[in-house]
C-alpha cells in the first residue's frame, strides 16, 4: 500500500463494505472498464485471479465489480443488489476462477466485456491496496492507469507520429502530463498509450486524434 | 508526531486545527470545503453507528453480525454502561461494514468502527457539539498519517497493530484533546495506546474481514479509552511517541508474512478457522 500523505487517505474513502481491496477497488476496475468501453455493458465475463479468486465471493468482490460495470461509485448501497439489478437490465454475467500464473499480483481480475454496439474489450486490473488499483493490461497490451487522474487512452497501430500529436494537444491545452505509458505488440502492431494528466482535456482532443486511432477515450478521475 | 506536537505548542492551538490547515494548504482548497468534506464522512459514519445496534445484520458469509445489538441490549457485568455501549457500536460499525453497507475507511474498512464509536461516546459524555468532533476527526487523521508515512495503516504490510492498533491511537490522540488535553499528552495517548496494541497480528478466518476483525475493533476501543484516561492523568509513555510508532514499523517488518492478512496462520489457521474456510470456499 502506499504511503498515505493526506487526511481522506486515512478517513475514507467512504464505501460499502467489507475490504477496501477486494470491494471498493472492485468497483473502481468496474467504473473504469465501463469507462474505457464508452458504452453501456451488456455482457461481461469477470476471471478472478489468486486472493480473488480464494475470497472473492466473501468481500462480495463479484457484486462489486457488477456494480461498477453498472456505474455505480464505491459508496453507493445499490451494490449489495447489483447483480439482480444486472440481470433486470439484461447484463450477462459470469465469473470464472482462472490461474493467470505467477506474474500476475495475487489481487488480479480480468474483465471481457461486450458494449450495446458490440464492441469488446479485455481489461486486466489489479488490486494494489487501500482501494488503489491499477489498469495493467487493455486488449493484451500493457498500460499502465490508476484512475486517480484524467487520463487519455488511445489503442492506435505503431507508426510515427501519435504520440507527439497526443503531447502537442495536451500541451497546447495547457494541461500538465503527470505520468504517461505508451506500449506495442511489436513493431508496427498494436499499440496502447496511456498519459495521466493533472487537469482535464478538452473533448475536442478526442476527435484530433481520431483519424489516428481505433480507440480514443478521455476518462475522468475515479474514485 | 513530535512536530506537529510542537507546532501546536507553539501556535497555542489544538492538533486538529493544524491538520486542517497543513491539508487545506496541501490541498489548494479552502478549509472549510475541507471541513465540509470531513462533515459528510462524519455522517456517513453515525448513520453507520445507528445502523450496528438497531438492526438485525448478518454479513454475507453468516461468519459475523448480531453481536453489537446483542451487546447493546445487555446490562454489563464488569464494564461500566457507557464503555460497553460503546464497544457495543464499534462492533456495530464493524458489523455493517461486513455485511456490505456504508462505512468510511478509519484508516482502513477492517478497523472502520474504533474512532466512530469512541468520538460518539466523547460527544455523548461531555456534551460536546458537532464542530468539536469535526475537529477531532482531524486530529485522528493527523495521527493516522503519521503512523501510514513513519510505518503503515495496512495489515498486509503490519498486522492488525497497523490497522485496530493505528485506529485506536487516532481514537485516544482525538479523545484525549476532546477532554481538554495539550499537544504533548495527546502524543503520550497515542505512545501508550500503540504501545498496547504492538504486535497484534492480522489473521483473518477463510480471509474475510470479520473473525477476529470485529471484535477486535471492540477491543481496540477499550484500549484507546485507557489510553486517553492515563495520558490525561499525567501518566508519560516512558518511550517518546515517535519512538514507538518506529517499534510498530520494525515489529510488522519481522511478523512473519503467515500473520499478515494471508490468512495462512494465527486464528484463521486453528482447525475450526481452516474447516471454516473450506466450508465457505
């Protein structure tokens, strides 16, 4: 867990119980996939991994992580129904235990979701403590995302060129750059960019680099 | 703890209005939007208390809940009225954070009933208004980040003295100024307070936040009330305050990792504890 240096670190966050890293961050990783997909969820498929996986039902980590995909923030008491509320509104939903190996943090989930336009999304999370999470994996390329910033996303193929649009966009809106990932299958494949920023991006931003990108997103702090 | 002892020593003015300002200026806010902020969690927190005694909780495993309404419905034998009522609502807040209701993390979800129950019963006892238990709270959290920056508030990294222990020196630390006590006796409420709780382990049965966790929010509300009652005394922790919540940090460093939240040794691996989990899994 990280060091908590400020007041609300230390009372709060205020949430539903009973474990801070097995519920509260659950709906955070919920929150933020339903973020990045950018569209309602109609069918989610959750793998848990290691303590998830051994105590996950205990913490309701799977109504947690439900009601995230729901949209519902970490306090709110429509969690502990979340998964009745999913099937009224006609979410599929199923949890399987998975052994993801020894690289991955014991507090590992792995989401595959569907959207209303039938786009789909693999996202891997981790639970790292205190409610923190990271985002380490979207679509099998290695990101890296707290959720604790505004944080742009794009997933775009690996030429020359996005990355220092992406920079001279958030440069030119005067927003400072607090940590930024940029990753690729290999080369010319795949690529994922994740940059954390301190101040909110203009949503015009989003359409400058859409010609560049398959996957552009501007997803505001999560907590 | 030593400086934010002395700070309030020197400035004539109580711990908690020197953690709001250090936070409201860290924070680039206003301290009042900071104050407010603290006003929402405090009613999170009694509704919270009001839920663990008044109505039948039962977590989702069935391992916990009842125990607080129970308590609270009985007349103690040993424990004077007033405290056991008191336990009575840390086991309750406990209680509701098991059975996924709403609490505020105090430092964490596992020990979210110690400061809520001791502050209710300091308002009830001394009569005190709203504003002074907001202000109290910042004294907690003052405590709590002092022990998270100079050891940990996580049983994973510390043990159960890193999340009860951490909890009820905040309680004891904001009860003791809530009884009129100077800077330096708060630090000896916090000293003596740790001081009774090093050690204790973080052994959650089959992993959940309920046995022994619940209760152990009671009984680290008794230590932070005995801890309040000595330093206002004018008994003095032999060991400075800093000093201790350093031996905290060394003493979660050297628990072994079976005895920190991996449910792999201590009460969650006694025979019942195991058979307990595979029951549950």
């Amino acid at each position: 867990m990280g060091k908590a240096d400020s007041v609300f670190e230390v009372i709060g966050p205020i949430m539903i119980g009973p474990s801070s890293s097995h519920t509260a961050a659950a709906v955070r990783i919920g929150q933020i996939s339903l973020a990045v997909m950018g569209e309602p969820v109609v069918e989610a498929i959750i793998q848990l991994h290691g303590s998830y996986a051994l105590t996950g039902k205990g913490h309701g980590t799977d109504k947690a992580i439900i009601a995230g995909l729901l949209g519902y923030d970490a306090a709110d008491e429509r969690i502990k129904k979340s998964l009745a509320i999913a099937k009224e509104q006609g979410m599929k939903v199923k949890f399987q235990n998975v052994d993801l190996g020894e690289d991955y943090h014991p507090n590992t989930l792995r989401l595959l979701i569907a959207g209303t336009s039938g786009t789909h999304f693999e996202i891997t999370a981790v639970s790292v403590g205190g409610g923190n999470i990271s985002i380490i994996e979207i679509n099998g390329l290695p990101i890296y995302l707290s959720g604790e910033y505004h944080t742009l996303i794009t997933i775009h193929n690996d030429r020359p060129g996005i990355v220092a649009k992406a920079s001279s966009l958030i440069a030119q809106s005067k927003v400072n750059i607090s940590t930024m990932h940029v990753s690729r299958q290999r080369r010319g494949g795949l690529a994922a960019m994740a940059v954390e920023m301190d101040q909110p991006l203009p949503p015009s931003v989003i359409s400058e680099l859409e010609d560049q990108a398959q996957i552009v997103r501007i997803i505001p702090p999560i907590y | 703890m030593k400086q934010l002892i002395r700070l309030a020593g020197r400035q004539k003015k109580c711990i908690g209005d020197i953690v709001l300002a250090v936070e409201a200026e860290q924070e680039d806010e206003s301290p009042s939007t900071i104050r407010g902020q603290m006003v929402i969690s405090w009613e999170v927190m009694k509704l919270a208390l009001e839920r663990g005694i008044t109505e039948d909780i039962r977590s989702v495993s069935g391992l916990s809940g009842g125990d607080a309404k129970l308590l609270f419905s009985r007349e103690p034998k040993f424990l004077s009225s007033e405290v056991s009522n008191a336990v009575a609502r840390a086991l309750g807040v406990a209680e509701v954070n098991a059975s996924m209701g709403r609490i505020v993390a105090c430092p964490t979800a596992g020990s979210c009933g110690i400061v809520p129950a001791a502050l209710l019963l300091a308002k009830e006892k001394l009569e005190l208004d709203e504003a002074a238990i907001i202000k109290a709270l910042f004294t907690a959290a003052g405590i709590g980040i002092v022990c998270s920056l100079n050891a940990s508030i996580s049983g994973a990294e510390g043990g159960c003295q890193a999340e009860c222990g951490v909890a009820a020196a905040m309680a004891a630390g904001a009860l003791t100024e809530l009884a009129g006590g100077s800077p330096t006796m708060v630090g000896h409420a916090v000293a003596l307070t740790l001081s009774n709780m090093l050690g204790l382990v973080c052994d959650p049965v089959a992993g959940l936040v309920e046995v022994p966790c619940v209760l152990r929010n009671g009984g680290a509300l008794m230590q932070a009330l005995l801890g309040a009652d000595l330093a206002l005394t004018g008994i003095k922790s032999r060991i400075p305050v800093d000093e201790v919540i350093g031996a905290m940090r060394e003493v979660g460093e050297a628990l072994p990792e079976s005895l920190r939240e991996t449910s792999l040794g201590g009460l969650a691996n006694t025979p019942t504890g195991v058979r307990l989990r595979r029951k549950l899994a």
